[in-house]
C-alpha cells in the first residue's frame, strides 16, 4: 500500500538492470497480515528481492516518490486485488504506474483476485463501481493472466507457491546475464542438465562433476545452479568444502547454511556435532525436492555428514558433487559423472584475450605472442585466466620476457591450485606421481606399474588414485599422460624437496652431476634420459660409487667412459639400452628387480658360481647379439619374465631356468644358433613359451605335471624339431600351440587329452604323416591351421568353427563328403593353386557363414567360382588372377551380404561377371540396409 501519487514521473528503465525483482500492491487492511505476509516471506525465502511498503520505507521519508521509484525499478509487480482495493486512492494510483510501466518499460504485472470475482475488476462492478479516472487501469490489468483465491477455498499456500514459481522461471540471477559472458559455458550445462534428467521427478539424482584443478568445475557447477535453482522447493550451493571442513566445528556450520538455505531460517540451529546436525538435515528435508551443491569434495566424511543418502532429501531433489577425486563419486555412488574437457583452441583463444585485452579479437600484432601463450596452458582454464590477467596492459615488447619468465617459473596461483591435489596423497602415491612427472610420462603403463612395483610403491592402486585425482591420464593405446602445467608442479616439488633427486635432462646431466658433492650425491633416487639418446660427454665409471639411494638407471650408448666399477647394491632397476661393454658388475645388486639392456655388447651377465639375486624378476635382453650362453640363474627364483629374442648367438640357456617356479613369459624369437634349452620345464607358474625361428634348436624340452599354467606355445619355424614330446598331455590350460613349418612326422595321441586346447596350427609341416587317433574327438578345438591334404582326416570334425588350409589339392581330391564339419563357420583356403573349381562338398557346410580363397599364383589355380553354401555370408576372393567365371549369387545365397573380390584381373573381362558382380553388389548392399533397418526398428521399439 501507498500514499497518493502522481503519474506524470515518465517511467524508464535503469541502465543497471532492475532493482527489485518483485513489487507488491496490496490493500493493508484486508491482506497485510494474511496473504500477502505469506507471499511475502515465501518469495524472501526464494532469494527474490521484493518491495513491500512496511518493511522498506523508513519513517519521515516522502512515501509517493519512494513508491514511484520503487514500482519502476521492480521486474515484476504483483496486484492483489482484494475488497477495499479500490476504496484506496493511493492503490489506484500505484495500480496506475503499474500500468503504465507495463506499457512503457515492459514491466510484469500479475494479478491476484483475492475473495474477489476478476470479472468484478474487469466490468468495474461490485466493490470496483466507483472506479472513475481508473478503469482503465483497471480493466487493463484485470484481463492479464492471473491467480484467483476464493473465500472459504483454503489452500492459498498452493496459489503463493505457483505465484513464486512462475516468478523464479522468468527471473534472470543477479548480475544479469553472466552466464553469457563465460566462455564454452553453455553446452557443459547442457549436458549436464540431460544427465541430471530433471523430468525424473521421483528421483533423486546425484551427479558428480570431476577433473585436475583449474579445470572449472566450480564455475560450471554454479553456472548451472543459477540456472535450474528456481525449480526447486529449496536449494543450497556450498562452496570450498575441503576448505571449510578442517574440524567438526567447520562441518557444524556447512550443516547449519545448508539448513537454512534450504529452509529459509536466519535464525540457525543448534548443531554442534555432525552426527547430530546430519539427522536434523534428513528431518528437515527428507519431504523437499531440493538442490544442493557441495563445491569440492575431497574426503568421504563430508559426505557422510553433508548427503550420506538419497533418503536425506525428497523425490525429485538433484545433489551435484564437483572433486578432484572420481572414486569419492563411486562412494556417493553418483548416477553420472561428467568430465569437462580442456578447452579448444578457439574457446582458450576467446578465454585468454578477455582477460589480457578485455575483448574477444586480438590485435594482429600479438598473435604469435597469443600462441605461445596459450600453448603453455594446453587449454586449462585457470591458467588462461591467471595467464591473460598477467599480462593485461603490458606492451608486445614485454609479453616475449614474461613469457620466457613464466616457461622456467609457472604462476603460482596456477600452480598452487594444481598442487593441492598432490598434497591430499599418501607417501607412496607421491612417489608414484613424482616418478611418472620426472620420468614414465608418455610411457606404457604396464611398463611402468612393473618398475614402480619394484620401487616397494603398490602402483596397482596408486595409479588408479592419481588418475581418480586427475593428476595423470591413461590413453587408449595404455600411454601414461599428464597436462604439462602439472608435470612443472611435479618438478617444482622435487626441486624444494630433494633437489637433483631425480635427474632426466640429457643436456645437462654431465655437469650436474661432475658438479655435485658426495653428500648431494647420496640424494640422487634415479637417472632416466630420453630414450634412445646419449650424453655428449660420458661419466667416469665410479660415477655411481656415492649414490647410496640409487634406485632407477636408465641410459643409453656410453654413458660412462668404461665399464661401470661400482654398481649400488640399492639400485632396484637397470635399463641400459646399447650397454657397450662385455660386462656387468651385477654381484652385489641383491635389491635389483629390472634389468634391461636391448641391443647391448654383453657377452655374459656373469660367470663362474651362481650369483644370488633374490629380488630379480625381470630380464630383458632383446637383440644382445654377442650373448651366447645365458648363465646358472638358480640364485634367483623370482624371474617372472625373460625375453632372450633376437639374441642372434646364443647358443644354450642353462639347465636352472628350467626350474624357474615363478616364471610367467619367455621369448626366445629368432635366436638362430640356440641348440641346447633345459631338458625338462618344471615351471609352476609359466604362462607363455614362445620360440619362434629357432633355426638350430633339435628337441622341445620335456614339461613337468607341474605345468598347469601354460596356456600358449609358438614354435614357429623350427625346422630341425622333429618330435613333440608326449609329456606336452600334463599341459592342461594349453589353448593355443603353433607348430607351423617344423619337420615332425606325428603329433602325440596324448595332445587329444588337452581338454582347453582352442587352436591349433600345423601349416606347412611337410614331414606330418599322420593326425591324432581321437583328434576330431577334441571338443574344445575350434581353429584349426593345417595343409590341405589332411583335409580327409577332418571330415568328421563336429567341433570345429574356423578351418584355415593351406597348400595345394586339386578338387577332385576333395572329399565327397564334408557334412561331418557340421559347425565349421569359417574356411579358409590359401596357396592352392591346383583348385580349379569349388569342390561340390563345399556346398554340404550347412553352417558356413565366411569363405576365404587366396592363391596369388600368375598362371593356374581356380578358374570357376559356384557352388557355395546355402548360408553364406561373407566371400572374399583375392589374387585368383585365373578367375575367368562367377555364377549369380544373388538369387540362391539369402544371406550373402558382403563380397570383396580384388587382384581377380580376368574376371572384369566377360560383361556377364560383370552383370552378375553389379547385381550381387546391389543385392549385397540392400540386405545390408535391410538388416540395419530391422536392427534401428527392433532398438525403437526397445526404447
């Protein structure tokens, strides 16, 4: 309610925006102390800033020009008619302005028909007879959309709640459209708004948003809370959690703002323990459909006392979790979990000029500084931010040095941010973190997990921490990553910690270390340069003698002058790739657990008695081609692999590596000259045994019953092997055994006892006269790789799915009958240049589904091609350069959906093949089309 006031003050809208959010005109004396009290405290409660006469005009103030000002500062005006409304002059006016704000300035007027009949208002009868010089206003306001209460009606609660509703969608948040200005915004909060599914009014979601620091998590999630909040009977966005939950004090009063921003009670709560303040949230809320925000999370106890249920809130409440850690979203146990991206390089570009010259274009001439400038952020937000803040005002001549300036001493505030992941780690997991910044970034993961176990540091579990904590990526190729402003603050962690402790710049790694005094040697952890890069000037060889916590090398070429002289007895990995000299002083590395020397010169790890060496579990000498003989290693059992390829001398391996218990994987590739291995495998825990090309190598050793392990065996090429022992029956998990190109002439009855063994190749054994006895007996083998001429052995193989023959065999020497083959989905027919035509028992394979032929021989092999299974599927026909003649496969084959026919050089010359290749083509591609469309039909109707 107002006093009289003047109309003549011309409305006009402020250039700051609206003052108000909502104006209410009312008749004191009939709704002050019921309706519009309610309606008041209800949008108070909302956070919409409203204008009511009693609560925001002082005394002694001149009550029309305040009335004035207010009404057209006001966003919406809410007129509630009621009995003695038009008894007021002063309501009248008020009603007046309104009006004409609302034509003039595009004011939101709502109406609200309290105990009174709208067509009253509108046709002025009844209490509004007497209108006069306001009808019009009147009338006009009358015929907006509006609310109208009856008497004796109850249940003005439900009109005062669609009232602020309607007022809440319209309202724009304070400080205007800021969402616009925030780079990339829009569609994060699309997207995040689809997984929030606000149309599930039955649920309660929880939706976590994670990623490194500076990502812009906070500034997401507050963005979307800004634009959804009015949707909901109550909600509450808690900043800095991990800040502000140091002690049960701290929690107490998060519980109390969320309370009373959910609520709307100034007048707090006595909560002075957790556990106390998380029941009184869940009594107070359990029934409301609520927002709540809870801004970086970083330990489960704040969940437990901030959200520790769905239970706590009411059907079609949101919680949006933002953390650094993804595993504490599992806990929460999230619907959704959103990762924003960096960003690209546009948006980065748009980003980083509103901060350095406060628009979006920058000038030309500092485009290359740009560049540099924004690759040194790789797209993070923050430090785009931090970036173009900086150097805001400062000329082009300028940016160059503070850029050079910033490349060797990054933002503090960038990296202080970033840091705070790194300080919430365990003492394991910061090794971990700061081993992968100095050392494995970019490195295969598997690779890394192997040395960082030796290390003692459980990298299992520490690299899927720093990749919940988004300190480190994994790609999928399996490559270790990290964002190149964290690997700095990795390095700058080394530096104030144990300076020079981990050393990988190869240029100047001669002189720090020439440079450093024996106590600063002892600090030295590891050396890991580039790989295969050396240093421009070698080291002494006593270089490691005062390197007490050695524990990683890994160089290249002629690291030091000489043969190393001293090796510390601490170090727990040694990669030496090219290592030049003949030897090694292994005798005192009891820790060693890695050693790695690729392509090295040397030609014996040790001689004499065994070396004890307990806690070596890995041996990589890959392309050491003056190694001939591989040494007694029984004292060292642990060896779990052991890769000898492509040692191009070797000649015997010692009879103790047979006896290796916890050996996983051994290669022994292309070691040419090996004759001798151990007689007898008594190998528990061998998985792998691969001996490929092992030209001189006789005899496959004997294998223990001990060897349930071993799964796969490549003997591939070993021409001179003629027998397969019997022995190999006790390898009961074997599934996959090649023994193409050897010279045996039988394979053992006992191999039909391998009840797992899932394929089989015997390619090219020109000397094998005869298969198994109960060979097609064998269940479990689906995939068989075998000349063709043992195809009659085959004809009753009920449990083969994948035929692979290779050789030659004419047609006509096919057998009649191949009906036994009843599972044989795949055949494969390679280098028979002798097949003319399909043998007619092809057709018999009911459940063929692929063909393959593949000959590549100039001037003979097939000729023909017809005759297929009915359920073909697939034909490939390559390099059958004698092909002259296809049949019309489009009328008979139903299911033929894919041919590839390529390198058939005379088919294309007769026009009916080519007739006939169109038509299958065409009829191929709509069986394809039809299979989709009934594939999209059946998910439609799924949905």
């Amino acid at each position: 309610m107002a006093s009289s006031s003047s109309s003549s003050v011309v409305p006009t809208r402020r250039k700051g925006g609206w003052t108000y959010d909502v104006f209410l005109s009312f008749r004191g004396e009939d709704t002050r102390n019921n309706f519009v009290d309610h309606l008041f405290a209800a949008l108070v409660q909302k956070g919409i800033h409203t204008f009511k006469d009693d609560k925001m005009l002082g005394g002694g103030q001149p009550i029309s020009q305040e009335l004035l000002k207010a009404i057209r500062e006001s966003r919406w005006a809410v007129v509630v008619f009621s009995k003695n409304y038009a008894n007021s002059s002063w309501c009248l006016d008020e009603l007046s302005y309104i009006m004409e704000c609302h034509n003039q300035m595009g004011q939101k007027v709502l109406p609200v028909f309290y105990h009174v009949d709208p067509s009253d208002v509108r046709k002025q009868k009844g209490d509004f007879a007497s209108a006069g010089k306001w009808s019009d206003a009147l009338r006009a306001a009358a015929n907006l959309s509006g609310q109208h209460i009856l008497p004796h009606y109850g249940g003005e609660s439900a009109f005062i709640t669609k009232i602020v509703e309607e007022i809440l969608a319209d309202r724009q948040p304070r400080g205007g459209s800021r969402e616009n200005h925030l780079i990339g915004i829009r569609p994060r909060i699309d997207a995040l708004i689809s997984l929030l599914k606000m149309e599930a009014t039955e649920e309660v979601r929880i939706v976590g948003i994670w990623g490194m620091g500076g990502i812009g998590k906070t500034t997401i999630a507050r963005a979307l809370y800004k634009r959804i909040a009015h949707k909901f009977q109550g909600s509450s966005f808690v900043t800095n959690v991990r800040e502000n939950s140091s002690s049960k004090k701290d929690i107490c009063a998060l519980q109390r703002k969320i309370l009373e921003d959910i609520l709307g009670s100034s007048s707090g709560f006595g909560i002075h323990d957790p556990e106390d303040g998380g029941e009184v949230i869940q009594e107070r809320c359990c029934s409301k459909k609520v927002l709540l925000v809870l801004d970086d999370i970083n330990d489960v106890k704040q969940l437990e006392f901030l959200c520790a249920t769905r239970e706590w809130f009411g059907p079609g409440s949101r919680i949006i979790i933002t953390t650094r850690d993804q595993h504490l979203l599992s806990y929460a146990d999230a619907d959704n979990k959103y990762k924003p991206a960096l960003l690209g390089t546009d948006q980065a570009l748009e980003l980083f000029c509103k901060h350095a010259f406060k628009i979006s274009s920058p000038p030309d001439e500092y485009m290359d500084l740009i560049n540099r400038a924004i690759n040194y952020t790789h797209g993070l937000p923050l430090a785009l931010k931090v970036l173009g803040s900086f150097l805001c005002g400062r000329k082009a001549s300028v940016w160059g040095s503070a850029l050079d300036t910033l490349a060797k001493t990054p933002s503090a505030e960038v990296l202080d941010t970033l840091k705070l992941s790194f300080d919430y780690l365990n003492v394991s997991e910061k090794q971990i973190f700061l081993d992968i910044a100095c050392f494995y970034k970019g490195k295969d993961v598997n690779d890394v997990t192997r040395i960082l176990d030796g290390f003692g540091f459980n990298p299992i579990i520490g690299i899927s921490v720093l990749v919940e904590k988004s300190l480190i990526t994994i790609s999928s190729n399996n490559k270790l990553g990290m964002h190149d402003l964290i690997q700095e603050m990795g390095w700058i962690v080394v530096q104030a910690s144990a300076r020079n402790s981990r050393l990988c710049d190869l240029e100047t790694i001669h002189d720090v270390i020439n440079s450093l005094s024996q106590k600063e040697l002892e600090l030295i952890e590891g050396v890991v340069l580039p790989l295969w890069k050396e240093i421009k000037e070698s080291l002494s060889a006593d270089v490691f003698k005062s390197m007490k916590n050695f524990r990683v090398l890994d160089c290249y070429g002629k690291f030091t002058s000489c043969e190393p002289s001293f090796l510390p007895d601490g170090l727990r990995w040694f990669c030496w790739k090219s290592y030049p000299f003949s030897s090694l002083p292994v005798a005192h590395m009891s820790k060693l657990v890695g050693l790695e020397m690729e392509w090295g010169n040397i030609k014996h790890l040790w001689e004499g008695k065994k070396i004890m060496l307990q806690n070596l579990k890995f041996i990589n000498l890959r392309n050491c081609g003056s190694l001939k003989r591989f040494p007694d290693v029984s004292g060292a059992p642990n060896i779990e692999r052991l890769d000898l390829s492509a040692c191009g001398d070797l000649v015997e391996v010692d009879e103790s590596v047979g006896s290796l218990k916890k050996l996983i994987y051994w290669d022994m590739t292309l070691c040419y000259k090996l004759k001798c291995l151990p007689s007898m495998l008594q190998m528990d825990s061998l998985e792998t045994l691969i001996l490929p090309r092992c030209h001189s190598l006789k005899r496959i050793p004997g294998f223990s019953p001990c060897m349930v392990n071993l799964s796969k065996i490549d003997i591939t090429e070993c021409y001179k092997i003629e027998e397969v022992p019997s022995s190999i029956k006790h390898l009961s998990n074997l599934s996959y055994l090649n023994l193409d190109l050897c010279s045996f002439k039988n394979i053992p009855n006992s191999i039909s006892e391998l009840k797992y063994l899932n394929t089989i190749s015997l390619s090219s054994c020109k000397e094998l006269q005869k298969l198994p006895d109960d060979f097609q007996n064998m269940e479990s083998l689906e995939m068989l790789h075998i000349d063709s001429i043992h195809i009659h052995a085959l004809t009753n193989f009920p449990y083969l799915r994948k035929l692979h023959l290779v050789g030659p065999l004419e047609h006509t020497d096919f057998p009649k009958n191949l009906r036994g083959l009843s599972s044989l989905e795949e055949l494969h027919i390679r280098r028979n240049f002798w097949l003319y035509h399909l043998p007619e028992s092809i057709s018999h394979l009911s459940s063929l589904k692929l063909l393959l032929i593949e000959n590549n021989i100039d001037h003979i092999g097939l000729v023909t091609l017809h005759g297929l299974p009915p359920g073909i599927q697939v034909l490939t026909v390559y390099g059958c350069k004698t092909l002259e003649k296809i049949e019309d496969l489009s009328k008979e084959y139903n299911f033929l959906n894919k041919i590839q026919i390529s390198d058939c050089r005379k088919l294309l010359k007769n026009e009916e093949n080519g007739r006939h290749l169109d038509k299958m083509l065409d009829q191929s591609f709509l069986k394809m089309l039809t299979k989709l469309l009934r594939l999209l039909d059946t998910e439609a109707c799924c949905s």
